[in-house]
C-alpha cells in the first residue's frame, strides 16, 4: 500500500474518468439534494450512496461534497443536463420586515 503522504494531487487526480452512476451522484449532489432523494435518484441506499461519494471524494483527492461540487464544476465533469430537476418541495413564504414600534 503506498504511502498516502507521498501521493501528489496530480496522481490521484490524473484518472478523471468517472462511471455515470458516480457521474449521476455528483448530479445529485450539485442538485441540493438530501441524501435520502440522492439514494433514490440514483437507487441505492443512503450507506451505499455515502460510501459510494466518499470513494469518490477519495478518487479525485476532494475533502467534502463541497470540494466535490467545486472541483467537479470546475473541471466539466458533469454537464448540467445531467443535474436531475428540482423536486417539488414546499417553499416556507418569506416573513415579512415588520417595523417596531
């Protein structure tokens, strides 16, 4: 097993080639889902699915899903079209400014 320290960026990020269901994950992420909708979207489970991101992550050298979104917008791994649409959730109305008085 090599030394993970040792491990530049470039190596861990020099295999770009994502499966589209990890492809589909980083959709689903970029999307603003809940994990729960992202296990569905992709039809796995939520453990499998966090495993499923974390390997990801790991793959392409990332800390969290945050990075992920960054690094995969940055470099067009995923295309928009690929971002499920939004679900139907319901909005809270915005509370209006009230002046005190």
């Amino acid at each position: 097993m090599p030394n993970v320290a040792s491990l530049s960026v470039e190596s861990c990020r020099k295999d770009l080639d994502l499966t589209p269901v990890e492809k589909q994950a980083i959709a689903s992420i970029v999307g603003g889902y809940s994990c729960e909708e992202r296990a569905k979207i992709i039809g796995i489970s939520e453990p499998a699915l966090q495993l499923r991101i974390s390997r990801i992550c790991d793959k392409l050298c990332v800390s969290n899903e945050f990075e992920l979104i960054l690094f995969a917008l940055y470099h067009h791994l995923i295309d928009f079209k690929e971002v499920p649409p939004p679900s139907y959730r319901t909005i809270p109305p915005l509370r209006s400014m009230q002046a005190s008085g």
